[in-house]
C-alpha cells in the first residue's frame, strides 16, 4: 500500500514523499493557502482548475 505524505500546513495536500513534496511546493503554495482559509474544500476538478488558473496568473 502506497503511504502519502500530507501538507503539514493545510492538511489536504497529498505528496509520494519528500521529493515530491519539495518539487510540488511551488504549485502548492497558493492553494494551501486557500485550504486553510476555507473549511470546505471542492472537488478534484475544482481544485485542477484552480491549480492551472494560479500557475498561468
């Protein structure tokens, strides 16, 4: 079984492990943001689309 490392800011981020973690903050940082801001969290796509909207900002 595949054991993912979690954002220990947000809690919602999910990474195969600390490489990956380090790679994706870059990506991650914005939305985290918005993680711990908002209790409800959308659906994956949402969370896409929000992903490719920020990188394109």
């Amino acid at each position: 079984m595949l054991h993912c490392r979690r954002c220990h800011a947000c809690h919602k981020g999910m990474f195969c492990n600390k490489k990956c973690q380090v790679l994706g903050w870059k990506d991650h940082r914005s939305e985290c943001k918005a993680f711990k801001s908002h209790d409800a969290i959308a659906n994956i796509e949402v969370r896409l689309l929000g992903r490719i909207v920020t990188r394109y900002k």
